[in-house]
C-alpha cells in the first residue's frame, strides 16, 4: 500500500530528496518557488493515504502579485488577475500611438517580480498644414497634434475654394493627417444666367460670385425641365447647368360619355386651349358646371365632372297597377305589374330613349284588363253503390274531370268520367250522362239460371 511519487507542482519544490515510493502515513513539505508565496490559510504539506493516493492540497502557493501597470496617456486590460505570469495588454487614448510591444508579462527579477517592457504612449503629431497661394492661416504657429484645428483666410477680392478649416486626424497607420486638402484661393465670375421663358426668383443681378445661386420660375404654359436652382462653381459655371422652360402640350382632348366635343383638337394642345363640349342626346346641362375643358399647366385637361345629366322621362302610370324603377332617367327601363284581379296588356316594360330633342318611353304604357271569374261546376252528383274521385270542397273548375267505381258485386254502366262544361256564362254544368252501377240480386239471378238450365239437359 506504499505512494508512488507525487506529482511536480510548478509553483512548489520538495524539501527533502525525492524517493521511489512512500509508506502510509508519509508526509511531505513542500517551499513555494521563486515568484511564488504562501497561500493564506493553508500548509505546504500532502500525506501518503491508506489507499495509495496522496491527499489533495491545490494551489497552496500563489504568484506573487505585480504592481498596477498605468501608463500615461493609456490603460492596460487583462483576462486574469495581476500575479506572477499574467499578461496585459495596452492600448493608447485616441490622438495617441503605442510604441514598443502591445504587451507585457508579470515575470521574476532577482527574485522580485515585476512588469517586462512596458510600452509607452506619445502623442500623434501632424505635419505643418500647407501653405497656400494668395490666404494664410488665421492660426498655423506652433506644433500640430491631432484633434487640433486651423483655418484659412484668403486675400480681398478672392474667394476661397475647398473647406476653410481643416483638422488633424489620424489615418488607419495612426500616422497624423489633415482632414482634407488645403483650400485655395481665386477669383470666381459666373456669366449672367438666362432661360428663355421664365423669371427669376431670387439672384438678381448680374454679378455672380462663387456659391452664389439663382433660382427661377417658368412662364405660365411652360414646364420646367432641369433644376431650378443653380449654383456658381469654382470653374465659373453654373452647377447643375441652366434649366430650359418648355412649352407644355396636353395631349389628346378627353372623351365623355355623355358629351362630345364642338371645337376641332388634333394630338396635342398648347397650356392654356379651351375646348367646348356639348351634351349628347339624352342628356342635358348640370345647373352651375362648365362644358368648357382647359389645358392646364401641369399638362392634364380640366373639366368640371359630369358637366351633362340625364334627362328624365315623364313618370308613366297604370291604373290598376304599378311602375317599378328606380328612377326615370334616360336609358333606364321601367317594369309594369298588374294588381291582383287584373291582367297585364300589351308590353310588360318601357325604356326611356332619345325622342326629338328631349327623352320618352318606346312603348306606350300597358293597362290591366280585370279577370274574369273562373266557370265552377257543384260538386259531381252521386251515384248509388259508386263512388267518384272528386274531393269535397275542391273548386271544379271548366275542364276538371272525376272518374266513378263501383262497389264490389257491382257493374259500372256507361262512361266511367265526367267532366266539367260550360252552358252559359261562367256558370259550369256536369256532362251527362252520369254512370250507374248496376248489379245485385238481378245480376245474381241472370247469372245462375244457364247453370241450372245446363244441369237439367245432362239428368235426361
């Protein structure tokens, strides 16, 4: 049950030489190494065990800790905590830039530990600012660092092209840079502007420097076509360049379907054109709208809608009956009904059409003619030992028919229906004759005696 050798523990080293193997009980004392020390609280000792391990004691000794790595101008950031063999690492403040190693590592010196190589951070310095023709800087004396300013002025009567101050930046190699190029300093003289068929708004005169703008306006019928506000750039031309004011053109005249046009138009008509309607037969013009059509400036025709109406026919009547519509305007169609008692004559409905210089229905209006009442026959007449098949209380009216049957043991003689005729004005009759049933004690006697008759024959 002996220990084998213990494990080598990188921040600890055995007192006493190493052996082979160790009896239960064996304890070992260990010293913390160089940029190591004791950890609070715990002993640098392991023991052999009963079962041939050696007891569990982690990290009794720690790394010896380094002071704060500050840097001017600069901060540090670490993953672990500042001990023996933790690593950093640096980074400068904007406007400034790192010089040596990014990184630097808690190690042991003469027995101490301490930070390797600790970089610094200096500030990023631009070149002097260019010196330009005609201007100077309001404020170029002295070093150029970066988030520093200057700004240029140029002399009387000269304009100044380009950013008048510009900054010190730093470019993706952390070397210092100006923002944008020096500006420089010309004259600038743009030609008077002017566009054909259109007013200015603003830029009167005729003097334009550099960045001076002149906005315009088209005539009445005209459409602008470009920008209407130009600029005067650096090479004394109008940015974007002049606009033009083109006439504008509606295009065909607009159809309606209830006028059509009295004044002649081809494909296209100059802003401005007027153009007559007059209203198509069955219709008429709407109180307070205009049947003239424009040709605006936006190029698209006016027009007040439905400037004509549909004219309205005379309401038709029908006695004994009704006109179903929802109105009498021309092109609609009306429908008659007749009351009830009453049948309909002549056309069932009227449509109201263009007649002379107005609207009236194509037809005539229908009248309704009273029914006259059905003919009835009573109920059929009876018959002794039959029957009919007519029920009670039905109205029979001209052209019913009933059948008869007779009772069992019982002949029908003569035509089994009847049917019901008219003898005078509705009033209804039964055709004759009506069928009997015949039979019964007669028939039974009638019937017997050939059977007698024929026995007696066969007895001589």
């Amino acid at each position: 049950g002996d220990c084998q050798q213990p494990e080598r523990f990188v921040f600890a080293e055995l007192i006493t030489p190493l052996q082979q193997s160790y009896t239960v009980g064996t304890q070992l004392r260990y010293r913390c190494r160089p940029g190591y020390t004791m950890a609070g609280g715990k002993m640098p000792v392991i023991t052999c065990l009963s079962n041939s391990t050696w007891s569990e004691n982690p990290d009794f000794c720690i790394g010896k800790s380094c002071s704060p790595p500050d840097i001017p101008n600069g901060r540090f950031d670490s993953e672990t905590d500042l001990r023996f063999g933790a690593t950093i690492t640096y980074s400068c403040n904007v406007g400034y830039r790192l010089v040596g190693k990014s990184t630097a590592q808690c190690v042991l010196t003469n027995n101490e530990v301490s930070w390797s190589r600790i970089p610094d951070c200096t500030i990023i310095p631009c070149l002097p600012p260019p010196v330009i023709e005609n201007g100077q800087i309001m404020n170029g004396d002295g070093d150029f660092t970066v988030g520093m300013a200057v700004t240029y002025k140029c002399n009387e009567g000269l304009n100044l092209i380009g950013n008048a101050t510009i900054d010190c930046t730093v470019d993706d190699n952390l070397e210092g840079t100006w923002s944008s190029p020096a500006p420089e300093c010309k004259e600038v003289r743009c030609k008077n502007p002017e566009v054909k068929n259109a007013r200015r708004l603003s830029g009167f005169g005729t003097g334009h420097t550099y960045k001076s703008t002149v906005a315009f306006e088209c005539d009445p019928g005209h459409l602008l076509n470009g920008s209407s506000v130009v600029t005067c750039e650096a090479d004394n031309t109008w940015k974007p360049p002049l606009p033009t004011c083109d006439p504008i053109h509606c295009g065909p005249a607009p159809g309606f379907p209830f006028a059509e046009g009295v004044t002649a138009a081809g494909d296209s008509s100059p802003a401005g054109t007027k153009l007559r309607y007059q209203c198509k037969p069955g219709y008429t013009a709407a109180s307070g709208k205009s049947s003239v059509v424009t040709c605006l400036n936006d190029a698209t025709w006016s027009a007040d809608p439905d400037f004509c109406i549909r004219q309205r026919c005379t309401r038709p009547t029908i006695e004994n009956g009704d006109v179903v519509a929802d109105n009498f305007l021309f092109e609609t169609v009306v429908t008659f009904t007749c009351h009830p008692g009453y049948e309909l004559k002549e056309s069932s409905s009227a449509k109201c059409v263009v007649s002379g210089n107005g609207v009236d229905w194509d037809t005539a209006s229908p009248y309704c003619e009273r029914q006259l009442p059905d003919s009835l026959c009573e109920e059929p007449p009876p018959i002794d030992n039959g029957m009919h098949n007519g029920t009670k209380g039905t109205n029979f009216v001209q052209g019913s028919v009933v059948v008869y049957k007779c009772k069992a043991g019982f002949t029908l003689a003569g035509a089994a229906s009847i049917y019901c005729g008219v003898d005078r004005p509705h009033h209804g009759v039964w055709s004759k004759p009506t069928p009997e049933c015949r039979g019964g004690a007669n028939v039974v006697i009638v019937g017997i005696f050939p059977l007698l008759l024929a026995a007696l024959v066969m007895n001589i």
